[in-house]
C-alpha cells in the first residue's frame, strides 16, 4: 500500500501515512472549510489500511487547533481505530500536546473517553 | 465540564431510555419495525455522545482561541505602536491596537482611513491618497504591492505631535476566502524627534548663551566661503571683566555677564550676522556682506549698547578687533587670525581705562549698597593722608594708602546687603560671611592687576598682635598701609553711626579706645601718632 502524503495548508494539518513505516501522523491546525472533504480521503485510506494490516501501527496526531465539524471527523476515525483494535488489529493512538496547554490535554481526554483503543496522551516540552 | 454539557441533553437522554424500555417490551420483538427501530436507536445513542463530545471540545477549543486572542491583543496593545488594518473599501477593520485610539484620541474601528490621514478640508490630498491606495489593491503581484506602498505618506502630524507610517500588504484569511488588507502601522516619534531637534540644536548651539558655537561655523564654511559672501567682516570680541565677576560674585554672575553680552551683541547685529561663542569669554561676529565700514558700524553699536546695559556691579565692557575679506586669496582663518589681533591689540591699549572703567563701576555698586558712603571714604582719605605726612612716607606709599582708604571694603560688593545693613548683632555664620569680603576684595585688586593694593585689602582687619583675620598676620608682617589703615577705619567707625551701632562715641571716647587696644589690635607707633594728630586738630578747631 502506498504512502499518503498530503502537504499542510493555512486551514488543513500536514498528512503522512506509512504503512512501512507503521506510522500515521496528523499534524497541524484543522480548520478546512468544508471537513469531509478534507477527511474523505482519509477515511478511504485507513479502511483499505486496516483491512490488510499486520504489523502494529501507531496513529500520531498533533493538533493545535481543530474545528467543530473536523473534530467530528477526527471522532468518527478514531471509532473506526477503535473497532479495528476490537477485532484484534494492532493499532494505538499518541495524543502530542503543548506541555501546560490545559484546552488541548482537556481536548485530547474529551477524544479517548468510551474507546478502548490505547490512548496515549503525551506533553511536547517546550 | 461533562455534567454541564449532559444538562444540556436531558430530554434527548430520556428519549432514548424509553426508547430502550420500548426495545426491552417482549410484545413489540414481534413488529415487523423492531430491527429497524434498534438500528435507529444504536444511531441516536452514537450521535447524542458524540454531539455531548463536540459541545466540550468546542469549548475547549474556543477557550483556547480566546487565550491565543487575548495574547495576541496584549501584545499589540503593549507594543508602544498603533496596529490596524483596512480593506480596498478603505473602512478600518473592527481589531487595532490601543496605541490607535491614543495618537487618533477616539475609537476608529468602521472609520475611512482617508478620514484619520488627511486633515479635514484638505480635498487634494485625500484624492491624491485615495488614488495611490486604489493602485495598491489594484497591483496583481505582492511585489507590486510593495513598490506602491512606497508612495504613501510616511509621516504625519496631527496635533503637534509626529507619527511615522508604515505599510504592509496581507492576505487576510477571512474564513470564506482570502482578502487583501493593508496594515498599518503608527509610531508615536514626537519625543525621538524632540530629542533629534534637542541633540541638533546643542550640537550647534552654546547652551549658556544660546548662540552658534565653533561647530557651527565650521559647518557653515563653505557657504562662507563663496566669492557671493564677500565683503566678508569678522568681529572677535573679548569680554573684560568676566574672571573678576566668576571670582567676586561666583560663576552663576559670570554666566549671567555672558548671557548679558549675548544679548547686546545680539541687539546690535544685522538679521544675516552670524554670532558665536568663540571660547569661554570671546564672541566672533560674522557679517556677509558687509565692508569694513559696515563693520565697525555694528562695533560701535556694540559698545553704546554696553554702556547703556542696565549692568550690575561689574558694568558691560568688551574689546573688539575687526577684519575684511575682500578677496578669495586671503582665507577666511587668515580673515579670523586678523580680526582676533587687533582684538588683542586693542586690549592691550584699552588695559588700563578697561579697568579703570570696571573699578568705578564697582564703587558706584558699593555706594549703592549704603553701606560705605562716599563721606566715609573721604574721612579716611583724609586722616591716611595726614598720617602719611606724620610718617613721612615714600609718595608710592602715599598712594597706595589713598587707594587703599577708597577700595579697603570693596569686597562688600560681595556680600549680601541684608546682611550688611542688619540692625544689631550678626550670628556666627553671618560673622563669617562678613569676614570673607577681605579675600573678595583681595581677589578684585588682583584681577585688575592691583598687586600691592590687593595684600594690603586682605590684611585690613589683621591685628598688631596676630588675633586678627583672615591669615592672623602680626606685626610688621602686616603691610604697613593695612596698619595705618585700621587705625583711622576704627576710629570713624567708632565715631559714626553705623547698622549695628546708633550711638556713635565721641572722639576722645574713640581715641580712649584706639589707646586701650594700642599692642593689641593697632600699632602702637601709628595709634600714638593719631592720637598726636587729633589732639592738636582738636586744640586747633
């Protein structure tokens, strides 16, 4: 499966998926006009990763910013992470935040409750 | 947080429980809408916790941009510079910084930038500045953006104060799309300019006198220069009696007598003169276009102004020496070396009547003072000169005893007339100040290159046995004429009425007391001798 890169804009996050690797990392600000659209792609590429998926594979997100409607989608992608790692894959979240950030260590606690995908949340010093 | 935003879903929870119990109902399994209705239910209880979810990120996220914002605004707010932003419509955007409502004194968010730039009235202007800020949204690229920039104003006052622009082109991301912007960007500069003007002008100028100074003029050289200058006369002035003043009176006066000079020269200078404080007591004028003739027109001005100067003790005297340049062969240093000897030649002839003139004004000073009157001085003229004849002194002695009778308490001048004229007795500390007009005296005859006189001003209070002030000299090392001074200045002070005596004694009361303090205070020799001459004045009369 190939990588997925998707190079960061003023609205949308940096995007860089590697199977190989077995690191998927989202990082940057979420505020594209319209999410799905931004997240469609996404989506396609983690249900057609996950299907064939073998090693474990560690899901990177650093956000510093995120939107109402792409949090939804970021919310709907961790489900599909979640069902994943149900029926048995390999698969766990790092959480990035700014060390004495509050808002975004409330924001990353608010993402990991009722999942039982592992959840790691971790401060960045500064 | 969580409980807050549960609240907010209270009916939608209880929905889904009786939808539930529904679902729990063993009569309802057998509807051919059952497995539909779970599927929705499963949906509803997803979206309800995801939307609980969203309700508190979004919080959070908005606390978060709240923070970012206020930080942002602190920033700006505290930068010491006016930020603002506006559009093509030329309208102020509703975010700028508070340095804005400072240097425009009222809120401008919605106004016309063309409004707050350009002052009211001024037509041409605002066309002229609309037109150059249209260009900007109009150029396609940033970099033509930039070069248009330049054109606009970079300045502007508004209420005496300074403010300096600065432009920036944005693309302003608005969330529907990009929108270009301008920023603005105002400084307050009014007090670097201030401090430019300040560090500009005593660059250039004598802070005492506030006339040009060397710098000045050396600056203003080549323009000097030019063969359009010339006639080109200089005057090198130097002031007499500037050292006497910093030393009698102290150099606040001195300063004063330079102020004063500055003022006079001013006053009598053309508007095209260039005046300048040379050096610690010379002025240079410098005349373009003006012939020798002209010259010392303004020399002579410059002399009746001095003499009509509402002086001090120490009267306006001054020595000027001029010089032409009326070709470009001769340099204008040369112009100067001339000007400044005959300045100096001029002083030196002058030495004498310059110091004659500066003596008589200090004696008209201390005849004002009231306290030694013109009587006084004649009294002891007269009773030096007849102990002169008795002591058959040589005539330069005879002299010196006239000089020292006139100008022994010169150095009152000196001291402050309340203290002078005080009714009773004096405090320690005024007792002091009194006994330094001795040394005041001293230094006056000195700067008037009275050298004699002066020693003789300074010991006029010694006494015969050495308890006298200020050096406690005794004896002969006393110089003769400050002894027989003291003894006929006792006697009239004793036998006149004097601000800290009413009841004058008389004469034979004065001369007990000059024979009671005879080896002590006065000579012996020179009391006896007084006392002779009196007796038989008396046995005369």
């Amino acid at each position: 499966m190939d990588r997925l890169i998707i190079e960061a804009t003023k609205l949308t996050p940096y995007v860089e998926f590697d199977p190989q690797l077995g690191i998927c990392k989202l990082v940057g600000q979420f505020l594209p006009e319209n999410a799905m659209h931004f997240f469609e792609p996404l989506f396609a590429w983690v249900q057609q990763f996950l299907r064939d998926l073998q090693k474990e594979t560690i899901f990177q997100f650093t956000i510093q910013y995120i939107n109402t409607s792409s949090s939804k989608c970021m919310m709907d992608l961790i489900d599909i992470l979640d069902e994943a790692y149900c029926n048995g894959q390999k698969v766990s979240v790092q959480w990035y935040y700014d060390e004495g950030d509050e808002s975004l260590f409330k924001c990353a606690e608010e993402f990991c409750q009722d999942i039982k995908l592992p959840f790691e949340i971790i401060a960045l010093k500064r | 947080m969580e409980g807050q935003q549960d609240n907010l879903f209270v009916a939608e929870k209880k929905a889904l429980e009786e939808a539930r119990a529904r679902l729990a109902r063993e009569a309802d399994k057998e509807n051919p809408l059952y497995s539909g209705f779970q599927e929705l239910i499963g949906h509803y209880e997803r979206l309800l916790r995801q939307s609980s979810k969203l309700l508190r990120i979004s919080d959070s996220q908005y606390r978060l941009l709240h923070k970012a914002r206020n930080d942002v605004r602190n920033l700006l707010d505290n930068a010491g510079q006016g930020f603002l932003t506006f559009g093509k419509d030329l309208v102020i955007g509703r975010e700028y910084s508070a340095e804005c409502e400072r240097i425009f004194g009222d809120r401008i968010s919605k106004r016309d930038i063309l409004d707050l730039l350009v002052a009211s009235g001024d037509k041409q202007r605002r066309r002229s500045l609309a037109r150059d800020l249209e260009m900007v949204f109009l150029a396609e690229t940033q970099e033509e953006k930039q070069k248009r920039l330049m054109y606009l104003p970079s300045t502007m006052e508004l209420d005496g104060r300074y403010i300096r622009l600065e432009y920036r082109s944005i693309e302003q991301n608005v969330g529907e799309g990009i929108w270009d912007v301008i920023m603005l960007v105002l400084t307050d500069v009014t007090e670097k300019r201030q401090t430019e003007e300040r560090i500009r002008y005593l660059s250039y100028h004598d802070s005492l006198t506030g006339l040009y100074n060397r710098t000045y003029i050396d600056s203003q050289m080549p323009y000097l220069d030019q063969e359009n200058q010339m006639p080109l006369s200089i005057i090198m002035g130097d002031v007499n009696g500037l050292k006497l003043t910093n030393d009698v009176f102290g150099h606040q006066e001195g300063d004063c007598l330079l102020q004063n000079f500055a003022k006079v020269i001013s006053g009598s200078v053309r508007e095209t003169d260039l005046i300048v404080r040379w050096g610690g007591d010379e002025f240079l004028v410098v005349l373009p276009r003006a012939d020798q003739r002209a010259a010392e027109a303004v020399c002579k001005r410059i002399y009746k102004a001095c003499l009509e100067f509402p002086a001090d003790a120490i009267p306006l005297s001054i020595a000027l020496g001029t010089a032409t340049r009326l070709s470009s062969e001769e340099s204008i240093q040369a112009v100067f070396k001339r000007a400044e000897d005959k300045m100096y030649s001029k002083k030196l002839i002058e030495k004498q009547a310059s110091r004659r003139y500066i003596v008589g004004g200090l004696e008209r000073a201390l005849a004002d003072r009231g306290d030694e009157n013109q009587d006084h001085i004649d009294r002891l003229r007269s009773m030096v000169l007849k102990l002169a004849d008795r002591l058959e002194v040589s005539e330069e002695e005879r002299q010196e005893l006239e000089m020292l009778a006139s100008f022994h308490d010169i150095g009152k001048v000196g001291i402050s007339a309340s203290i002078l004229n005080k009714p009773g007795s004096l405090s320690p500390e005024e007792i002091e100040i009194v006994h330094r007009h001795s040394e005041i005296g001293y230094r006056m005859a000195q700067s008037i290159g009275e050298f004699r006189l002066a020693n003789a001003i300074l010991a006029h209070h010694e006494h015969w046995n050495g308890a006298g002030y200020p050096r406690g000299l005794k004896g002969e090392h006393i110089p003769f004429s400050a002894r027989v001074l003291t003894v006929a200045d006792a006697f009239d002070a004793m036998t006149h009425i004097r601000p800290y005596r009413s009841c004058p004694l008389s004469p034979s009361a004065a001369l007990r007391e000059l024979q009671r303090y005879k080896g002590t205070q006065f000579e012996p020799r020179i009391v006896d001798i007084f006392i002779e001459i009196n007796q038989s004045d008396s046995v005369e009369r």
